[in-house]
C-alpha cells in the first residue's frame, strides 16, 4: 500500500532540519529526517497498514493514523520496535476519559506521562533505575518524545496554537519511564490496573511536573508516606484542590524500607488516600483567601478511591528520594492503562 | 545526499462549520452565553449582559455554564442553543 503523505525533497540531512524547523514541525530540536523506509520498517514492525484509523481526536474532528503517527516516530528518533508503544500510548490517550484535547490545549499545561510494564522494557532496554524521570535510556527519551511530536503536528498542538498552556513544564519534550519491576516484590503498575503480568503495557496519564521529596532520616512506613501525602497536601494547596489520579515514584532505599515492612501499593495508596487531604480554609494560608467562601471546613481528598493513586516502583537505588507527579486537572482526565498488542518478538513479516 | 522526506502533519484540514448568517442587530433578539465556568467569567458575561440589554437592546441573555471546562459544552447546551439568535462564548481564566 503506497504512503499518503506528501514527500518533499531535500538537497542534505541539514537542509531536512530546516524544512522541519520551518515548518513548525519541530519541538525545536534536530529530527531525524522521515524516510518511506525509515517509516515503512516502523509500520511493519508494529504490522500495522499506513492507513489504519488509530481513532478521531473528536472536539476538532482529528483523524490519526498509524502512518502520520510512525513519521513523527520516525523523526523522534525512534526505531521499529519502538512504535508499538507509541502506537498503544496514543490509542489510549484518544480514549474519552482521557480528554485529549483538553489535556493538550489547557493553560494548566500538562504533559503526557507514559508508564511501561511487562517484558517490553528488557527487549527495548527501557531503564527504570538512575535517573528515571530524566535521560535515562534511549528507549523511554524517543517514544516520550514521539507522543509530543505527533500532538505539535497530526494535532496542531503548538505553543499559542492549540496548545495554550501557560508555563509547560520539561515533560513536553518527553516524559516516560519504566518501572522497575526486577527489583521490587511489589505487583507492577499495570497488574494494580487490571491487566495479566506477563502482557506489556502502556499506561497514560495527563500530568504536571515531578515534584520531589526526601526523606532518609526514618525506616518507619507511615513517616515515609507521610512525606509522600504531605507533597501532595502542597500541590492542593498551591496548584489545584481537585481529585485525580495521583502518581508516586518510589525509588529503591524508600521502596525496600516499605517493603520490608510488608506493605503493598494497595496499602501505599490506602494510607495515602486517608492522608492526603486538605480543607478548603487552608487555602486562606497561601493566599487563596478570596476561593474560600463559606467552606473553610470542608475537606478535600487527593484521591476519590485508593485505586486513582498509580505506584511506580523507579529510580535509582541509592538516595532517599521519591517524586508525587499531580495530575493535570483533578479527575478531568483519567489515566488510561492498554496492553501492547504487536508481538515484539517476531520481527517484521516474512523475516 | 538528496533525501526524500515526508509530511509529519495531518495535511487535511479538520472540518468546519458553515457561519451562521450575520444578524443586522441585536435589537429585540435572544442571545446566549455558554460560560467554560471558570472565575474570570462570572463578571465578563455579567458586564457583557448588561452592555446588550442597555446599549444594543437586546431582548433577552441567555446564560449557561459547561460542566466541565476543558470539554465541549453539553449536549443539552448544544440543543438550546438552536432558539437562539445569537451566541457568545469564552474562556475566562
């Protein structure tokens, strides 16, 4: 089946780069030039026709295949077995309560973080440990930045265009990890969310920036959490009061104390759903005095269920660090969690 | 190396509606307002309310709020605005 899109040429890899900066292709960094075959080889891989409907970006009407969405892979730097990730993150983020276009455009100016599970970490060399929410491995820097590609050019999601955020934090350029399921006893993000062990997986979550903790001065679970809940007592009271899903990063020195302790994420996210809360009057202590009206006594969870907390077990293995990663909006936007269909295994056909 | 390269943006151009013919005047008709909900509006569309009514004499304001802010307006919304002359909407941050 022949590509629909319009090829252009170009005299040189250079004058690729200014075709695509001029364009407003870009995130404003190099891109590797989109060849047929580079974008071929990404679509075989994932064995996956050109023209397959990913789905419709329905408030502006937005159809996205699977072709647009392998170029801009392609110039993200991705390889083939790189796409079947991308292709199962933006499946899950056109599902409705994921709210693309609000997550997109919003002046709250949210990013999209990708979770990996399952055995498709090892095969890409995803790395859940040292610097996990930073540049930790090609893996998880190319398809963090594929999924902000795609939105920059299949949505128009441009900075003054759709996209309307206000700040943006670093995570539009990408922002994916992986967990780090080989060293911890704890079920892995997508077994808490409903999905078999041995299945690869790809959970999205509209999110604002990491915000980090310390705390290495106890072994004793509830201090730790305590920390944990009271970062996200800050965000409701400087950010936004609203429920939603809530991420926590756990890195190795803090999950082993947890652990040996014999909690689970389950009673991670029960302690923090019974912790983080706020009442409205606090708002009165940071200037917020004006929102607070008659209802200075209501409380206010970060957490409508302990199932909205996501607990990634990532980091390095030294430090007492952990990170609270707020979502975008309260429960405008909910994380998505799939499963990654393609057989990373095989290969492209007739291989 | 001469390269061939290839489009990376959707190329087609989203649908759009047909405008609505454009009203000779404001006088006697119904407008509407569909707030996002957000603070900023609540004084915008009070202002705007009286500005038509006083200075353009429209006949009646029509206010309503989305449920949700970062969403399209509810299909009720949508519906009623069909006996409308005239709308306005707006974010409000």
């Amino acid at each position: 089946m022949p590509l629909a899109a319009k090829t252009y040429t170009v005299a040189d890899i250079h004058a690729a780069q200014e075709l695509y900066h001029a364009n407003g292709w870009t995130d404003g960094l190099p891109i590797v030039p989109p060849t047929e075959d580079a974008v071929r080889a990404c679509l075989d891989w994932a064995m996956t026709p050109p023209d397959q409907l990913l789905g419709i970006e329905t408030v502006r009407a937005v159809p996205i295949t699977a072709e647009k969405l392998a170029i801009n892979a392609v110039m993200a730097g991705c390889l083939p077995m790189h796409f079947p990730v991308v292709l199962t993150a933006v499946t899950a983020m056109l599902r409705p309560e994921f709210l693309l276009h609000g997550a997109t455009s919003s002046t709250g100016g949210c990013a999209v973080l990708i979770v990996l599970n399952g055995p498709i970490r090892r095969e890409l060399g995803a790395g859940g440990t040292f610097n996990a929410l930073g540049n930790s491995d090609r893996a998880t820097a190319v398809i963090g930045r594929a999924i902000r590609l795609a939105l920059i050019n299949i949505l128009e999601v441009r900075p003054g265009g759709i996209d309307r955020s206000t700040l943006g934090h670093p995570g539009k350029f990408s922002y994916c990890l992986a967990e780090d399921e080989e060293d911890t006893a704890w079920n892995p993000l997508h077994v808490q969310r409903g999905l078999p062990g041995e299945t690869s997986a790809v959970t999205v979550m509209a999110a604002g920036a990491p915000r980090q903790i310390m705390n290495e001065w106890t072994t004793a679970p509830e201090e730790i959490l305590e920390t944990f809940a009271a970062e996200m007592r800050a965000n409701m009271r400087h950010y936004s009061i609203w429920a939603g899903n809530y991420a926590l990063i756990i890195p190795r020195q803090l999950r082993e104390h947890l652990q040996a302790a014999g909690w689970s994420k389950a009673d991670i996210a029960a302690f923090i759903h019974a912790r983080a809360r706020v009442r409205r009057g606090e708002w009165a202590e940071v200037g917020k005095r004006a929102v607070v009206r008659d209802q200075a006594d209501t409380e206010y969870a970060a957490l409508e269920a302990p199932d909205r907390l996501l607990v990634v077990a990532a980091g390095g293995p030294a430090g007492g660090f952990g990170a609270v990663i707020p979502p975008w909006l309260g429960n405008k936007s909910a994380a998505v969690t799939l499963p990654i269909g393609a057989c990373v295994d095989c290969g492209p056909p007739g291989q | 190396m001469v390269l061939q390269v290839l489009d990376p943006t959707n190329e087609t151009a989203p649908p759009v509606g047909q405008p609505a013919p454009r009203l000779a005047s404001l006088a006697g008709k119904a407008v509407g307002f569909i707030s996002n909900g957000k603070e900023g509006t609540t004084g915008f569309f009070a202002h705007l309310d009286r500005m038509l009514r006083e200075e353009l004499g429209v006949a009646e304001v029509i206010r309503r709020v989305k449920s949700n802010y970062s969403a399209p307006a509810n299909p009720d919304i949508v519906d009623e605005l069909r006996r409308w002359q005239a709308v306005v909407t707006g974010i409000g941050d």
